[in-house]
C-alpha cells in the first residue's frame, strides 16, 4: 500500500488533517488503521503551506529573499480529511485518530467493494460513472434505495442534468425497470437507448373523462379564489360525468358547457357573470387545446409500458397546463399502486418518475397541483413503490419540503451561493467541505450523495451513449444556415 502521508495536529473522530509527501486529490479516499478498524476517508481539502512565508510578511523583496534561501524547502502540502467510517461497516470508530498515523491511498479492491460491484453483477444497481479520484472504479446506485427514498439531480444550466436522466433511465429500463419522464421542454422527444431498451412515447393528450375536478379548475384556468365560479362549474361537471356515464358517450365538456347555459337561465342575476365566465372559460380552453382533448384514451395506467422509458412529452403546453397533466400521471400512477397492493387489481409494477423542471412544477412560493402530488409521493410512495427524481437548475426556487424529501442527491456544478446554503440545508448528508467542492466541478462532476450510496463519492457521470436531443446548440451553424451572413441586409429588405 502506498502511505501518501502521516496524520499531525488534534483529530476528531470526523475529522484528521495530514502532512502530504505528494499531492493528494481532490475527493481521493484514503485508508487508515488504528482502534484495530481499517478506516475509509475522503481527502476533502487541500492546504499548501509555507513554514516561513507567513502571511504577516507584507514586503515583497522579504519574500524574494526568503525564497532565494529556502527554494521550496519550507512548503507543505496537507490534506484535510473527512472521516467516513470502517471499510466493513462504515461506522465511524469512538476514537479520533493519533496523529503520526500512516494516511494509505485507498486499494481499488477497497473501493470497489464500497461502491458497489456487487450491486452491478447481481443487478441490483446501475452505474452513474466513475470516482473523479480513481477512474478504474465504477460507482453503482442501489436501484431500491434511490426509488424508495427519492432522488434531486440539481446543478446550474447546461452542468448535465438532464445527461444523468438520460443514463439513470438507459440503464433502469435495462434492468426490467419502468421509467416515466415528465419532460417540459420535448427534450427527449427523439430519446433512443444503446442498450436496445424499449422507449415509448406518451401523447401530451388528455381525456377529461378522467381528470379530477381540481385539474379541470386548473387546466380552465378558474382561480381558486373564484368560488361561485367554481362552485357552477363542480356542480355541471358532476352532473355531466353523470350524464356521461349513463349514455358511454359525446363530448363531456360540451355537456358540462351546455349544463352551465341552462343554469345561466335558471340563476340568479348576481349569479350570472360568473356563469359565463365558466362558459368562456371552456370554450378557451377548448380553442386552445381541442387538438389534445381525446375522449378515447385509456387511463395512464393503462398506457404505462413496463420495462420501458414513457416519455410524456409536455412541451406544447403551458405551465398550468403542463401542471394539470402531470399532476393527473402522478395521482393516478400513486391511486393505481395503492389499489394493486388494496385489491390486488391496479398498476402491476413499480415505477420511477423524473420531473424535469421541477421549480415550476413544485415551487416554493405557489400552490399547484403537481407540487401537493410530490408531496403524496415523497411520503408515501416508498411503501407502494412509486419513486421521484427532482430535477432543476433552480433549486432555490424548489419547495423545501419537497427537496428535503429526497434522501438521494446527485448535485453537478452550481455555483450561486445562495442556491449552496438552500442545498445544504435540504441535505443533512452535505458536509461543508463537499459544499465547497460544487462550485469547481467540470461539466458531468457530481457529488452523490444520500442511502443509495454507502459513502458520498465525487462521480465524473458517463456520456449517455444513446440518442438524445437538447444538448448544447450549435448556435452559429444554425444562424450560417438560416443564410443571413451572405448577402448582407438588402437580401433581407426586399423579402
Ligand atoms: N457526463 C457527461 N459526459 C459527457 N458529456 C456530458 C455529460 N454531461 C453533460 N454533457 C454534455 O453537456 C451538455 C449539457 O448537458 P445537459 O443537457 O445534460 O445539461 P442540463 O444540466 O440538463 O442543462 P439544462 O439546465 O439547460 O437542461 C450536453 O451537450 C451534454 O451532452
Ligand atoms: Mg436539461
């Protein structure tokens, strides 16, 4: 084993700080040996130093002089290390290490023990990537414990969240996993695998029939102040589905529309303004999404393929309406769980859910109806085996209980401090010394974190091999091939 250097100073039981003989890397791991444990930590800071270059000299033609004396003899590197537990159990022992403890580069046998081999050969895991301190290991999530304890994948724009989606649901679906992508922007509108994994494509289509009341309020844009608005709009759809159901057939919202011009008759004339606000509030809707209302598709359990990635492709909807859509899949995909493990009739198997966006769909300062949904399936969705990915590059804008809900955390680059602390806070797992790390890290660099990982492991993510569009534009081809550069502008001014 190849010692990198000897523990000086006061220890804690966490915490040790190392004179280095070569320089350690960020997020390497290291063993050490005392209270008879073979102990893991992770190199977390870096110091070098000078014996006699202090910072209290404050003339520059001193430190020349020194320098010319000393020639680098005086500096020093040190490694700061976080204690993370005994390689067998991960317990952290009761005593601190002694300094003058030999500090050992971690044996790859050690690490790949630790991050889960065993895991990859008995599928029982995916890999996300590789330790940025030793790319010869593998680092493999356990697959229950990241769908029954949720997940948050947070990083600024263009760090690869959406890279990560695209590997964690590749190899998910390769281990006979479902998947379903809430995708907001048709980001994964031509998703294919490498790995031959079926992808199956979910029309943004809606069929009333199947919509709670409070979805059809938000996607008809009633606001929730509006009561009596709400109040004639309850009361014609209740007995529009009625009508409905009796006869099996027409079109539901022109029954309710129809319901509601009779009440506009029989109403009070206090009453009628906010009759035909309703009124006018169906047929807008229907202008603007006629082309989606399709009163013959089946209920989202019956469209969930397993062993496949659905892609709900919600890019040509607005935000409410995006909001209604997905708050629909998620009730019925948690109700449908509940009925199977109730009555044994439902939806047959587990599923794993990644909202892409998810400050908007889950914002920290509004009520929608995806965000109470998330909150249904944080707390409970573990015993029924519905799981959460969060994904967003705003995670401030996040609600915090939804965020802090999520056990697991994968965080690429992100550097805003703000955006840090509110991390932090919503992740007891996040040390300040990984925290420091978030702002440094290159594009596909993530800190993992949380019960689907037995230590936190600095990951460099690998490259989704399959198909995938929405990576970084190539701006500049596309203004050369829109053919504005030749020509210059009298071209453009005679069209
Ligand atoms: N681990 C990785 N290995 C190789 N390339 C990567 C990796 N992660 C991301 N990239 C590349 O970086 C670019 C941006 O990645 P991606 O689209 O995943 O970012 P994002 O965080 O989802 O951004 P946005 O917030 O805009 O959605 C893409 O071109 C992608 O291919
Ligand atoms: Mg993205």
């Amino acid at each position: 084993m190849e010692v990198l250097g000897y523990v000086v100073g006061e220890t804690t039981v966490s915490r040790a700080v190392f004179v280095s003989k070569s320089t350690p890397r960020r997020g390497q791991y290291v063993e050490l040996f005392y209270d008879g444990k073979n102990v893991l930590g992770m190199v977390q800071g870096l110091i070098h130093g000078s014996v006699s270059l202090t910072e209290d000299i404050h003339d520059a033609s001193v430190v020349e002089k020194i320098k010319s004396l000393e020639k680098g003899a005086d500096r020093y590197l040190k490694g700061v290390v976080t204690i993370l537990g005994d390689v067998e159990t991960l317990r952290v022992p009761d005593v601190p290490p002694p300094p003058g403890t030999e500090v050992y580069r971690a044996r790859r046998s050690t690490l790949s023990k630790i991050f889960g081999e065993d895991l990859g050969r008995t599928g029982r895991g995916v890999r996300l990537g590789v330790l940025i301190s030793d790319s010869s290991v593998p680092v493999y999530l356990d697959v229950n414990r990241m769908v029954s304890r949720h997940l948050a994948i947070l990083a600024v724009t263009g760090a690869g969240k959406s890279n990560t989606v695209a590997v964690l649901a590749e190899r998910i679906v390769g281990i006979g996993g479902c998947v379903v992508i809430c995708d907001m922007h048709s980001e994964y509108a031509d998703l294919s695998f490498s790995n031959g994994g079926k992808v199956h494509f979910l029309a943004p289509r809606m069929n009333p029939v199947n919509m709670s009341v409070a979805e059809m309020l938000r996607l008809l844009r009633i606001d929730r102040g509006a009561h009596k608005q709400e109040r004639y709009f309850r009361k014609a759809w209740r007995e529009a589905l009625d009508a409905f159901r009796s006869s099996g057939s027409g079109e539901l919202l022109e029954l309710v529309r129809r319901n509601l011009e009779r009440m506009l008759d029989e109403a009070p004339r206090g009453d009628r303004g906010s009759i035909q606000g309703v009124i006018n509030k169906i047929e807008d809707f229907v202008d603007r999404y006629g082309d989606l209302i399709d009163y013959g598709l089946p209920d989202v359990v019956e469209q969930l393929r397993p062993r496949a990635a659905n892609v709900l492709d919600l890019g040509s909807l607005d935000e409410e309406a995006a909001d209604a859509v997905v708050s629909h899949y998620l009730r019925r995909i948690l109700q449908a769980r509940k009925d199977k493990a109730r009555t044994g009739v439902g939806l047959d198997f587990p599923v794993f859910v990644f909202l892409e966006e998810a400050h908007i769909l889950a914002p920290k300062d509004r009520q929608t109806l995806s965000k109470y949904w998330i909150g249904r399936i944080a707390r409970e969705g573990r015993k029924f085996g519905v799981g959460m990915c969060l994904v967003s590059q705003r995670p401030k804008a996040l609600d915090p209980d939804s965020l802090s809900q999520t056990n697991n955390k994968i965080i690429l680059r992100l550097v805003e401090p703000s955006d840090l602390r509110y991390v932090q806070q919503a992740s007891e797992l996040l040390s300040e010394d990984l925290l420091q790390q978030l702002p440094s890290l290159n594009v596909g660099e993530a800190v993992v974190l949380g019960l689907m990982v037995k230590v936190p492991a600095l990951v460099r993510i690998d490259g989704f091999a399959g198909h995938k569009g929405g990576g970084d534009p190539d701006i500049v081809s596309e203004w050369r091939e829109g053919g504005v550069v030749e020509g210059g502008d009298e071209d453009l001014l005679e069209v």
